[in-house]
C-alpha cells in the first residue's frame, strides 16, 4: 500500500530573526552564515509559543487544506503522530494534546516519535502502517520543533543554524508508487542534547561529522529507494530533502546533475527546523500548486542517532 497525501499545512511563531541580529549577540555575520550555510534568517518561539502550540497550529490548517479535496470527518482519523525532540513535556505526548485540541474522538492512537531531523520520514511509514489495520480513514503527521530553547546563545557554530517551527499532512493508504527505506546507527558524540535531570541541556554538535555522514547518507537513500522503486531517476518529480545546509543538499545535487534542477530548497528562509523541515518545504510546495496529481516525490532525511531515510511516493 501507498499513501495520498490529502492535506498539507504549517505553523511559525511570529518572531523572526535573520542574520543581522544575530551578529550582534554573538561573533558571526549574515556573510559568514549564508556562506557556510545558506541560512538567511529562521523563526523563533517567545511569549507562549512553543513546540505543542505551532503542533496544534499546524494541525488545524492540515485539517482545512485536506477538506478543499474531500469532505474529511475528523472521527476517521485513526491515527496522530507529532515528530519532535523538543517536546513542551516529558509526557503527555505532544500527539495526545493535538487530539484534544481537534476534540477527536477518543478511539485513536496517539503518541510522539523521536528520530530528529528523520522523524518526519520515519512517521509517514509508521502512520502508512497503522493505517493498514486500522478501522478508521485517515493518518496525521506532524513535525514540530522548538529548537531554539535547547541552543547555546553563545555558540555560533550551531546557534546560527537552527529554528522552530511546525508542519504536517494529513494522508490515508492507497495503491499508488511508495518506497520506504530508513536506517539507525548509534552515535553518541557527533549530535546530540542531554534529556530531563541534566544540568546542561545544550545541542553539542560535531559539524565535520554530520555533514560527512549526511552527503553519504543522503546518497544511499536516494539510491537504494531508486532501484527498490524500479523508475528511473528523472521519472521523479521533485526532491525534497531535509534542510540542514546548502552545501550538503549542493553536494548531492552535483552527484546527479541530470536532476539538479528538481532538488527544492528553502533553507533560506527557515534555518533547520529539524523534524518540521520535510513538512513545512511540502506545505510550500503545495501551496505554490506544484504538487500535482501524479507527481513523484522523493524525500531523504538525515539525523542526530544517527538516523537516516529516504521515502518515494506518488501524489
């Protein structure tokens, strides 16, 4: 079984910070950041804006972009996962509170994922099989970071790269093209933040190590979900890539120049949002009216685990 995605939505807090501002807390400059990372500005959670706010946010905007393609009962939605690693509380589930917020019906499994930057890609193939078994229509998934609260202010190698923010779809199972490959390998020193009782609970980030696995990472999800696939490679649509850094997502497209021109980018706008990344660069996509009917989308993630994946589907 494949999926179809029937809605797609987003949601960013109001504070936006570009390069600029930055400079003048911390020793950087809008040149030396884009030309690292092509990072021109991200959003930033402040005042009672958080990752379970933007979650609930984006989830009510996925529910009114699905219904513009088809009459959606909200008490067919078997299934509500939120991917994030900066999740408001240890528990309840960031997923439980979007329920509430919708008033579903109670009879729905709910539950937060933390894959990082891969969360996103490792949702859609979870939701795709719960689907499989459940009794009810519809799946919702949703990437929603607030990432800026676990960054050091002091640190310009990795304060400048990251943003908060919140996006998702709303999908259900159908026979079209899907391919789904995802793979773990644990690293405990290149990426990551320490949990609930640390006294320090800053992103440490090794960024010669993540960019060498990532471009490796990036090239065998491609790859691997190509030949799993049975298309060619310029029979996909678009490539849509989790947005950690330009060069990363540079380098790739130079390895297959034949479809360069097909890797969307946004960074730009956004910085690293990290699960949210994936999600919100659909939302745009969508609502450009450049996911048509029958497009193939490949997507490919890399993240603190080290987490990887890479998934193929039809619109």
């Amino acid at each position: 079984m494949g999926i179809k995605i029937l809605g797609t939505g987003r949601a960013l807090p109001q504070r936006i910070i570009d390069n600029n501002e930055l400079g003048q807390s911390v020793d950087t400059s809008d040149e030396w950041i884009r030309s690292r990372t092509g990072i021109g500005q991200r959003y930033k959670c402040e005042g009672e804006e958080n990752e379970k706010t933007l979650a609930i946010a984006a989830a009510k905007e996925i529910i009114l972009d699905a219904c513009k393609r088809e009459f959606i009962n909200k008490n067919e939605i078997g299934v509500v996962v939120v991917a994030t690693s900066t999740a408001e509380h240890a528990f309840p589930s960031t997923a439980c509170m979007v329920c509430s917020a919708l008033d579903l019906d109670s009879e729905v499994i709910a539950f937060d994922i933390t894959a990082a930057c891969s969360g996103f890609l490792y949702g859609l193939e979870i939701v795709r099989s719960l689907l499989e078994n459940s009794k009810k229509k519809y799946g919702l998934l949703i990437g929603s970071e607030h990432l800026t609260k676990i960054l050091d202010k002091n640190d310009r190698t990795t304060c400048v790269l990251f943003g908060d923010g919140a996006a998702g779809v709303l999908i259900k199972n159908d026979e079209s093209i899907y391919v789904h490959k995802a793979w773990a390998k644990g690293d405990l020193d290149s990426l990551y933040c320490n949990g609930i009782g640390k006294e320090e609970t800053y992103l440490h980030m090794d960024g010669k190590a993540v960019f060498k696995n990532a471009v490796k990472a990036f090239e065998q999800a491609i790859t691997e979900v190509i030949a799993e696939s049975e298309i060619k490679l310029t029979d996909v649509d678009l490539f849509v890539t989790h947005q950690a850094n330009e060069r990363i997502i540079d380098y790739v497209r130079k390895k297959h120049p034949e479809v360069a021109e097909k890797f969307y980018v946004n960074i730009e706008r956004y910085a690293n949002t990290s699960a949210a990344s994936i999600p919100i660069a659909l939302d745009e996509l969508n609502k450009a009216g450049r996911l048509n009917s029958g497009s193939k989308i490949l997507c490919v993630a890399f993240g603190a685990g080290f987490t990887w994946s890479g998934c193929l589907f039809a619109m």
